[in-house]
C-alpha cells in the first residue's frame, strides 16, 4: 500500500462536534470522532497505531455567535 493510499484511508476518520441544548440555555458539546471502518482499523492494527480516547464534553454558555447548521433531531 501506497504512502498517498494510507493516508486516504486514515482520512476516513471524522471528527465532528455534537452540540446538544440545555434547559438552562448553555450547549453541550460533544467532540466524536466517527468509527472506522474494519478495513481502517486492520489497517490501523497493522501499523501499530493507537486511536486517542474520545475528548471530554464541553460546556458552553450560549451566544447569539454560535450557527448550528443542520435540522434538529425529532
């Protein structure tokens, strides 16, 4: 496997922010990274790679700054 190729296939791995509202008005955000494939993780597994832990959660005051783009979960 190519260099370029490895690197395709690492970048396969997200991160993303999940932003949940409170009732007090304040975000909790959420910072995931997405599950790899099993080809990723083989991949990962052969070299001898650790993915790091899942960050904390975040606790934000909310603010007319923040744009949340996408449709709200029903």
């Amino acid at each position: 496997m190519t260099p370029t190729a490895v690197l395709e296939k690492l970048a396969e791995i997200k991160m993303i922010d999940v932003w949940i509202p409170t009732v007090d008005e304040r975000w909790l955000i959420l910072p995931r990274y997405t599950k790899p494939s099993l080809d990723t993780k083989l991949l990962i597994e052969k070299l001898k790679l650790r993915l790091p832990s899942q960050p904390p959660p975040r606790l934000v005051a909310q603010k007319e700054s923040y744009k949340i783009e996408g449709q709200p979960v029903r």
